[in-house]
C-alpha cells in the first residue's frame, strides 16, 4: 500500500480526532490560553481506560464470543439486542452496556450490523437516561441539584418509554426481514479461558468505582490485577481515550468564551442539547450545571443532546469506534451518516416531546 494511500486511510479513519484537535488548538488560540484539566475529568479519563481494559480481557476470555452465539440466534435477534441494550444500561451505564453488547452484535456476523449497532446506541442513550447511574451526566444532575429517586426518575420517564416503545418496534421490524449472516458461525466454538472469572469480578469492581462505591484509586489494583492476568487487556482503543481528552480541553475552552451569555440565559433545555452536538453530554452538563438551577431543563437537554451527531454522547463514540475497528466492517463514512441520519431523527423526535409536555 502507497503511503499516501495509507495516510488517506488514516484521515478518513480518524476524522474525528483530528477535528476536535483542531478545534481545541483553534479556540486555545484565540483565548490566548491552554485548556486545564480538573482532577474530575482525569478520573473519568482513567476509570474509563479501566474500564476498557477490562472489557478487553473478558473479549479475550472468549466469553463474548460464547455468549453471541449462546444468545444471539432467532429472527428477533434485533429486537433482544436492543431491548437488552436499553435495560441494560440502566445499571451498568450506557457506556459498559455497549462494550459488551457491540461486539456480541459484530460477532455474530449478520449483514445489517450496522443498523443494529446504530439502534443499540440509540437505546443505551435512551435507557440510561432513567436511572442517576445510567451515564455520568445523570449522577452529575442527580447529586449537584441533591435530588431524590422518584423526583429524578418521574422527570424524565416520558423521554425514556417513548423510545422504549419506538426502538423497539424497530427492533422488530429488523428483525422480521430475512437477513442472512454475513458469514457462518464455527462448528466449534472456542472455549472460555478460566480468566473470564477473574474479568467478571473486575467488571463489577470497577462499576462499583462508577458509582462510587469504591474509591477511585481502586482502579489502580484493578489495572495491577488485570495486568497480571493477561497483558492483552491493555491492547485498548488509546486513540477513543484520546479523542475524549481533546473533548474536555474544548468543552474548558467553549466553557470560558461562553461563560458570560450562559450566565443570563433561560433556554437551557436548548442550549444543552445543541452544546452536547458539539462538546458531547456529559461537559455540556458540567458547563450548564455552573450557571442554572433549572435540572429538568438540563436533564431533558444532555438527554436529548445524547442523540444526534457521533459526539453527542461517549456511547456513540463508543459504537462509532467498536464498529469501525472490528475486522468483519468496512466503509466508516456510510456507518457515520447512517448514524447522524437516525440519531437526528431521535434528537428531534426528543426535542417536540419536551414541548408538547412543557406546560
């Protein structure tokens, strides 16, 4: 392959994180300054290689693969992936339930793949936005305002069982169209590698560090024990990792050359949901929660925000990348526009069922 060839591969590969480099370097130039990370977005950045790291081993266990062909079979296999996506994701975040329900979709092998990863990322935004431990942003919104449970909840379950019921519809009509699989499962499949246990237990740690069960630092003697286990957990996605530390250096940037008009502004419904397009969810949270008292508002806007475009949420960039990596797919662009298409059609079918239900 010519280099030339090779660095078009990469630039269409990796457009994501080039642009938000280069915006990060264009507003740190006209503010004159360099972004500063707060010792929140370095946790969330570490508890997030954690994560991956372990994900990544208990893929290596093979337990993933085993369970796609346990699991994934029926012609409603659609409807089951997404459905299980969506609930799912109510306790073990949006992110944690499309590491590990992507690759089982992939796995299997089936020719539309790529609208089932689509519809699954749109469910995981969708169910995790029911619970304060569904997504980062929720338990932000849910201890910064000291809400209760059924406050929190009854705010925000139209949101959620409306697309319950439109996902899955989806889900089944997928899965009644004759898809055959792209290629045929093994005649034998590889046995589960006794690690798996060990990834299991290391999975439920570090969803216990999530919500703060247990202390950050813990991450350490996860990574320490994973290590240990089988180094090629540490084969991760870095540049996934990197692309959301870009994130966060733009959303300080946006967060200072925007701070003024935030201050006196009432359409934070609005403002959070196009703000998460660009600077994704979770910062837009983080930025808007410094200057409204109004939670439903800012609940309502990141999760709506969350669909939309790839950097809407880290669970879209999450699908976006375990899609594009794996082996078995091709043609990034078309995912992505099948993706910007589908989740624009959630964004606004949020943003009308926020107005109707205003009073």
């Amino acid at each position: 392959m010519s280099p030339q060839r090779t660095v078009l591969d990469f630039l269409l590969r990796e457009w994501l994180l080039l642009s938000v480099t280069a915006a990060m370097a264009a507003t740190s130039l006209y503010l004159g300054r360099m972004p500063t990370f707060s010792r929140e977005d370095l946790e969330i950045l570490f508890i997030l290689a954690t994560l991956f790291v372990v994900v990544k081993g208990l893929e290596k266990s093979n337990l993933l693969l085993r369970l796609s062909q346990r699991f994934a079979r029926g012609r409603l296999l659609p409807l089951k992936l997404v459905g299980l996506s969506f609930f799912l994701s109510m306790v073990i975040t949006n992110d944690v339930a499309l590491l590990v329900i992507v690759p089982l979709t992939l796995a299997h092998g089936r020719r539309d793949r790529d609208l089932l990863v689509i519809l699954e990322a749109l469910a995981v935004n969708a169910g995790s936005a029911l619970t304060p431990i569904g997504n980062p942003q929720n338990l932000f919104i849910f201890w910064h305002y000291g809400l209760d449970i059924r406050t929190f909840i009854t705010a925000i379950a139209p949101f959620s069982l409306m697309f319950l019921v439109i996902l899955g519809l989806a889900g089944l009509l997928l899965g009644m169209r004759t898809r055959p699989l792209a290629r045929q499962e093994p005649s034998s499949c590889q046995p589960v590698r006794p690690t798996a246990v060990a990834y299991i237990v290391l999975l439920l740690a570090i969803i216990l560090v999530i919500l703060r069960q247990l202390p950050t630092q813990a991450g350490i003697i996860i990574l320490v024990l994973a290590l240990l286990i089988d180094r090629r957990c540490l084969r991760i996605d870095y540049i996934l990792l990197l692309t959301l530390a870009c994130f966060f250096g733009l959303a300080e940037n946006i967060k200072h050359m925007l701070a003024a008009s935030i201050a006196h502004s009432e359409h934070v419904f609005l403002f959070s949901a196009l703000a998460s397009q660009v600077i994704s969810n979770v910062p837009a949270a983080l930025l808007f929660g410094r200057f409204t008292d109004n939670w439903h508002a800012l609940l309502w806007g990141t999760s709506t925000g969350g669909f939309g475009s790839l950097v809407g949420s880290l669970a879209n960039l999450i699908a976006y990348r375990l899609y594009i990596t794996d082996v078995t797919t091709d043609n990034p662009a078309a995912f992505a526009a099948r993706f910007t298409i589908l989740g624009y059609l959630a964004f606004f079918a949020a943003l009308g069922l926020y107005f109707a239900l205003r009073p």
